[in-house]
C-alpha cells in the first residue's frame, strides 16, 4: 500500500497545480528561546499589566507582567519563577508580528516545561493564551492546569503600569527624491537602502533605468513588488551583479522578493512571493540569472514554484486501484512539505508526508498546529531519497482534529514553521476514507 500510496501521491503532483510548535523537550532543540530573570531592559515593556479571565483582575487566576518578572496567582497560591524563556524563533525566522511567546515554568536548560505563554496571542494587544504541551499520558501539574484550562486573559482595566509612555505616533512622511538607480551606478550605491523618503535613498521603483527595467518586466506587479519589500535589504554585489531582498511588514516567507540586477546585459530578474508562492520574472532574453549566496539560502528557506498559495486547497478522496481511497490535502506556503495524505492499512490510520526536496534524517516530528493546540506526530523515512515519510496516527488526535475544526492548520517539522493546510472538506473526506480503520 505503501509504495501505492506515493505513487498516487507523486502522480497528484504532476496533475495539480502544486504548490505553532514542537514539544518542549524537542523545542530545546530546535526553537532558540532566551532565559530571562526579569524583563527590565528586555524591550517587552509594551506587554507590561495585569491579565486576569475577562479583564477582571478581582478574580483568580491572574497574571501580572512586570519589570521583575511574571507573577501567577491561583487557588490562593502565588507563584513567581525565578526564570522564564522567551522563544524567539517559535513563530519561525522571519516573524515580526507582535505576538510573544514564552514558557514561564521551565525545568531545565533543555526542558522548557509543559505551559506554552502567547502574549498578544492571535495580533491582538492584551490578549493572553496558555497551551498545556504535554507528553502522551503525562498528567498536568495542578497549578499550571489552572490557566492551561482556564480560556483568554485580557488586560484587566487602568493596569498599565504608571508612567508607561504612549505610543510614539509617527511623522507623517516627506517624499525627498532619492538616487535614481542607473546600470552605471549600482557600484556608488552598495550599502544604500531602496525607497523614496531620503535623498540618500535608492530610487528603484520611480526613476531610473532599472526602475524602467523593473517596469517593462513586471507590469501591473509592480505595485506588489513595492510593497513586498518595504522591510529591505541594502543593495549589495555579488561579482558583477548587484541585488536587494526583503519583505512585506510581518509576511516574512509569504509575502516576500528579491531582485537580481546585471548591468553588463542591462537586465533584471525577480523572484516574487504572493501568499507564499514564489514567480520568478526572468530576463527577456529568457536566461535566468545566476543568485547571490544571500539569494540562494532565501530560496532554500522559503516556498518553491510549486507551492500551493494561501490558504490551500480543500481536502481530496483519491481512489487507489484494489483497496480503500486514501485522504489527501496539499500543503500551502510551505518550503519543505508537498502534501499530506490520510489512510488505512492493516485495521489502522497512517500519515504519510511527500517533501519537495530530499530530507537526511531517518525520524522527525510532524507538528499540526491547530490554533495553539498542538499534536506532534513522529513519522520515518519511507525511501531512499528521503522524500516520502510515514507515522502512526493510532491514539492520537489528529482525526478528530482534522474533522472538528475549520479554517487552516499550521504545519511544523522538528519546531520548523512549514506553512499551512487547508481543512476544508476535510470532515467530509475522511470520513469517506477512515471510517474502516477509525472510530468517526
């Protein structure tokens, strides 16, 4: 079944249009987080205040984020750690939103704990979220379950330390005409930033000869070349070519680019991501350029051509020739995972993974993060290449999951962000797949 599965798997490729965390003890390994003692200094001022269920700050349990640390009050206790971590990369590399996430009760230097902490969960300022991350058959620590069961904190009213600034509102802006970018400049212009609000500033979208040239190739995308690189790089040399990346504020590996200029041949290149699926806008002469090293790892790191685009693609029954259909769903904005499929051999449910490129390991962990709750599935190398990977799914949650909730699922490999899959029509499907090996 095995080896029929990916065939089907590897056929579905050709003909579609293809395109948060781990546990705490595989987060040690794999999320770089920072151990703090207090937060002075630590530039999450911003989050400082007391948090209580409803913003009523009367009642228990509560939480207050201060200057000295986190304090966290419930059943009478009181309970303030000596030291927190604050994960850094849990979200994934290039997250800039404002969403902060910490394991306030850590047991060790490689043990993060079993309470995962989302301050200003979801984008929303004031927000608190606790996600219980325990082993199969660990039970909770008593004190620690009051607030992973407990629902939302909110900032309660008027606890905004005193003597917190406001906001710095900010200045309106002035367009001063910055440096055209010339085919005979670029060399005076390493180490400058692309924009148009400073006369030290690279002009690379209004005038220019490569701004005529970015024109001429992209067309109506130019606007949205623009915009996905508001965040930038400096223009920087690579040999005789010249080149700048960046991204959309807070879309970092979904709406992101990169341009490639060569001023010998006069021409330009463009990789373009739109909801996490990368164009690139080759030269007219229909050669594409060689990338930077900068360039290169950008690619290794972000969603090739052929992922599928945000949100993805609803769930599928593909019928396999001589036995049960198998469930089967495209993972969208991800740089590593091509698809996911759901079915039954042997009286049993199994996952299996197909990865676009090859992966060395012979195990990783497969994370579905379903809106802070999350499932770690182990899965293992099912061929030589290190492309098709296989996991157990009996005792776990994953179907119930997949059939209960709506919207996306965030994707995982060993704590790694691999963007999402759609659960649309996934009830549906699995239920027409499962239902011999599954209780639905």
């Amino acid at each position: 079944m095995r080896t029929r599965h990916f065939q089907v798997a590897q056929a579905r490729r050709f003909g579609l249009a293809l395109a948060g965390a781990s546990l705490s003890v595989l987060a040690s390994a794999n999320c770089h987080a920072l151990p703090l003692s207090d937060l002075k200094g630590q530039g999450v001022d911003h989050i400082f205040g007391s948090y209580a269920l409803g913003g009523d700050c009367s009642k228990e349990p509560r939480v207050v984020i201060d200057q000295n640390g986190m304090l966290f009050r419930a059943n009478d206790r009181e309970v303030r750690p000596q030291r927190i971590e604050h994960s850094l990369t849990f979200l994934g590399p290039s997250y800039e939103g404002i969403t902060a996430v910490f394991f306030p009760f850590p047991v060790s230097s490689n043990d993060y704990g079993r309470v995962i902490m989302f301050v200003n969960d979801d984008e929303k300022r004031g927000v608190i979220r606790f996600d219980a991350d325990l082993p199969r058959g660990e039970r909770p620590d008593p004190f620690h379950a009051v607030f992973t069961n407990a629902g939302i904190f909110t900032l309660c009213k008027g606890s905004v330390p005193a003597g917190t600034p406001p906001p710095p509102q900010p200045e309106a802006a002035v367009e001063v005409q910055g440096i055209p970018a010339d085919w005979n400049n670029l060399a005076s212009l390493v180490g400058k930033y692309p924009g148009e609000y400073s006369k030290d500033n690279i002009d690379i979208f209004g005038k220019g000869t490569v701004a005529a040239a970015l024109k001429t190739l992209l067309g109506p995308k130019m606007a949205v070349f623009q915009r996905n690189l508001s965040a930038v790089s400096p223009l920087q040399r690579a040999g005789r070519y010249f080149y700048v990346s960046g991204n959309a504020p807070h879309q970092g590996g979904v709406e992101q680019a990169y341009l490639m200029i060569d001023p010998a041949r006069r021409e330009v290149q463009v990789g373009l991501w739109e909801r996490g699926k990368l164009t690139v806008y080759s030269p007219a002469s229909g050669t594409r350029l060689p990338v930077a090293p900068d360039i290169k790892k950008m690619l290794d790191n972000s969603p090739p051509e052929t992922a599928v685009p945000l949100p993805g693609t609803p769930w599928e029954v593909v019928p396999v020739p001589g036995r049960t259909p198998i469930a089967y769903v495209s993972a969208a904005a991800s740089p590593n995972i091509e698809a996911l499929s759901l079915y039954c051999e042997g009286g049993k449910p199994f996952m299996a993974m197909l990865l676009n490129k090859p992966a060395t390991a012979n195990t990783m962990t497969l994370t579905w993060n379903f809106s802070g709750r999350l499932l770690n599935i182990p899965v293992e190398r099912a061929n030589s290449g290190g492309t098709q990977w296989i996991g157990g799914l009996s005792g776990t949650e994953l179907v119930p999951l997949l059939m209960q909730q709506s919207g996306t699922v965030m994707l995982r490999i060993n704590g790694r962000l691999e963007g999402e899959a759609s659960l649309d029509n996934s009830a549906g499907v699995l239920r027409n797949t499962l239902r011999s090996c599954t209780r639905l």
